[in-house]
C-alpha cells in the first residue's frame, strides 16, 4: 500500500510540475506577443534613446485622418512625469511660419504688401550701409534674402539694439549686413524674423501675440498655444534640455522666459517697439497635434482640418512658392516664405516644411510635396547628431531623419494610397 501510495504522488508531482511547466511556457509565449502600436513605440524609443531624447510627440497624418500619433518618454525628466500628445513644447523657427502667415493676411487685408520697404513699418530706418539706396522688402524678410546676418548671437535676437541707428554705432550696423544687396543672396536670419512682429504690430494695430491667437490659432479651433505664456495652461509645458557631450548628460533649459509678459503686467509694453519681444522667430508655444492642424492647413492650401479658411488658396500657394534658387551647398533645395522643400529626407520624395532648434529643442513639420500625407515631430532635447541619406547627403537632424523614415516606410502603402 505504501508503495503504491509512493507511486501516486510521485506521478501527481510529475502531473502538476508538467502543468506549472506548460503554463509558464504559455505566459513566456504571451509575453512575446506586442501589438503594432507596442512595436513602433519601442523603435521609437530606440532613436530616442540612440539622440538623448528625454521626450517626443509625434503625428502622421493621411488626408484628414491620423495615422498614427504617440507622445513618449517625459514630460519632466526630475519628476518622471510621462509625457502626454497635449503638452506643449516652445517649437523654436517653425514659429517663423506664423509670422509668414500673419503677414500673408494682412496684404489680402490691403494693410501691406510683400513689396513694401520695411522702413514703413519700422520705427527706424533698416539699411545694409553698403547699398543705402537699396530698400529691403518684406518678402525679402520672410525669405532672409535682405543681406542681414544674425551678428552678436541669439541673446540680441529679441530687440532692435543692433539695427537701429539711434542705438548703436555705423560700424557695428556694417557687421549685421553682408557684402551682397538685399534680393541678391540668402542667408538664414533670426534677427529679421524676429523685426517682423514690429511690421505686423504696425500694420495690424494689434499686438502680435494677439494677432496671431485671434486670426490664426483660435479659428483653428486651438487654445492651448500661442507666444504668451500667460495665455497657456503652464501645467502642460514640456521641459526642455540641452545635451553636454562631454558627460553625456541632459541639463534642464531655461525654455519659457517671461519678457513681455511683465511689461504687460507692469503696464510698460510699447506697442511695435517690444514686439521683437514675442520672438516670431521661434516663441510659439504649441501640442504636436496641433501643429499638425496648422501643417495641415498649409498643406490643404488654407483651410483647417476645421474647415475654416485660414488664408486664401493664392496666398497660401505663394506661402509654399520657392523663392531662393537651388543651392547644393544646404540640407535642403529651396525657401518659400518661411518654408522649405526638404529632398534629402526620404528618397524620391519633396517634403515642405520647416524645423527648429532651440535650447535642446528639436522639431519638424512636413507634408508630402505630391501626396496628402504629412506629419509633424518635438523633441525636448537632442544630442545634435547629424544623419546622413544613402546618397551621402546631409538629411539633417538624426531623430528627425529616422523617425520619418521609419514611420513612413511602415505606412508608405496608407500614405500614398490614392
């Protein structure tokens, strides 16, 4: 009895050794098992990773439709808190798109017109001292074909001090134009971007910030973005970090600095003279899905995924018109007003669009030159790798780079369906 009851026991062990054995298979197989959406976000997180990219937003979309949109990684590296598709990110010069656009308005309003020399706006006279006679447009603005360059770095980006000849010296002024007339040369210029806001304040008689928010985004049916910090829902801000080489680590960047905010609070805003202030150069503050209604709309000649009509067809086709010549020497063939077609990026393939780099800050938007596909990407910090295509060209910024490629070779057959 003994003995059989033996047996007995060592079989039910065996049986339920057998059994723990197979269910443990069964979960390792499941665990094996990730959905699309897993999958895509663990390459993603591989670039991320790969660039020291603490968070990223990213949208695709197809015609009207999204494709596929994520936001990965952290909103605040200190607090760990994860980072979501509305958090806003400061999206640096594809700000300058706003200001473009702005523009592009008022002409249609009858309030300017491209052609007109800057110094009906400004309240002072902008002249490269070369070639006194020689007026600078707005269009040469918008285009940085004015000959002006961004001397004495970005701190004085944001005012006039270095223009303006009732406030620096003739020689320092000869050091912000080159050798070249305005209209015969391009050269990317912040600073002349940011003297916009004076000819918009001008010309608008509203403040830029307000001109934007009112005309633009609010139409769109956004609300969470603009270039005044106090209009924003500061709780979805995405802290921004700049990368040290040398220790291989991310340091938080200053990102959201009030300037005319407290001017206003203070009652010391000067209308068109602080407007440089609101860096139209690269102050907006907005969600990667809402950027992506605002490269839809480009992309859509005008009108938002809304259906508003934020500019008018011709105006907005003008927006997309090439205005510099072909140029090898750049990552990209040409520039429009404050757009850029992009050839480097994917092969056989004419993305429009623009990106920015600001304080780690790394961002792009871009629509398909020939389809109805496009798609829109931040990142809150970078390591300022550098990708190279297949044909040895600079594509650009890495993150960038791969991120498109791979999410438009994995929905390539959606993107270019007819």
């Amino acid at each position: 009895m003994y003995m059989k009851r033996r047996f007995y026991f060592i079989v039910t062990l065996a049986l339920v050794a057998c059994l723990c054995a197979g269910t443990a298979d069964a979960r390792k197989k499941a665990k094996k098992v990730i959905t699309p959406e897993e999958e895509i976000a663990a390459q993603l997180r591989q670039y991320m990773d790969t660039c020291r990219t603490a968070g990223m937003s990213v949208v695709l979309v197809k015609g009207d439709k999204v494709v596929y949109q994520a936001a990965l990684g952290y909103r605040d590296l200190a607090t760990k808190d994860t980072l979501e598709l509305t958090d806003i990110f400061r999206i640096a010069s594809i700000s300058k798109s706003f200001s473009a656009a702005s523009t592009l308005q008022l002409q249609a309003a009858g309030k300017l017109s491209l052609d007109d020399d800057v110094n009906k706006y400004l309240p002072f006279s902008l002249r490269n001292p070369r070639y006194p006679d020689i007026p600078i447009t707005i269009k040469q603005m918008l285009s940085h074909t004015t000959s002006m360059n961004d001397y004495g770095g970005a701190s004085w980006y944001h005012d006039d001090r270095y223009v303006n000849p009732a406030r620096t010296t003739a020689d320092t002024i000869a050091k912000v134009f080159f050798d070249y007339a305005p209209g015969w040369g391009f050269k990317y210029s912040n600073r002349g971007l940011n003297l916009m806001g004076m000819v918009i304040e001008r010309a608008s008689g509203e403040r830029f910030d307000n001109y934007v928010r009112q005309h633009i985004l609010l139409p769109m049916g956004i609300t969470n973005a603009g270039f005044n910090l106090d209009s924003l829902d500061k709780s979805t801000f995405t802290r921004l970090y700049t990368y040290n080489k040398k220790a291989d680590s991310l340091k938080l960047a200053a990102g959201y600095i009030p300037s005319n905010e407290k001017k206003l609070a203070d009652g010391t805003y000067r209308p068109v003279l602080d407007a440089c202030d609101w860096s139209p150069t690269g102050g907006m503050k907005i969600s990667a899905p809402d950027l992506a209604k605002w490269m839809m709309t480009i992309r859509d000649n005008g009108v938002a995924p809304n259906g508003v009509r934020i500019l008018s067809e011709a105006d907005a086709i003008k927006m997309k018109t090439p205005v510099t010549p072909p140029d090898k020497s750049r990552n990209w063939q040409y520039y429009c007003l404050n757009l850029i077609w992009q050839t480097n990026i994917i092969e056989g393939r004419t993305l429009i669009g623009h990106t920015g780099s600001a304080q780690g800050l790394k961002s792009f938007m871009y629509f398909d030159k020939d389809s109805d596909w496009g798609i829109v990407g931040i990142c809150s910090s970078d390591n300022n790798a550098s990708a190279i295509n297949p044909n040895g060209i600079s594509g650009g910024t890495k993150i960038h780079y791969d991120v498109i490629n791979y999410l438009f070779n994995r929905f390539k057959d959606t993107l270019l369906a007819e």
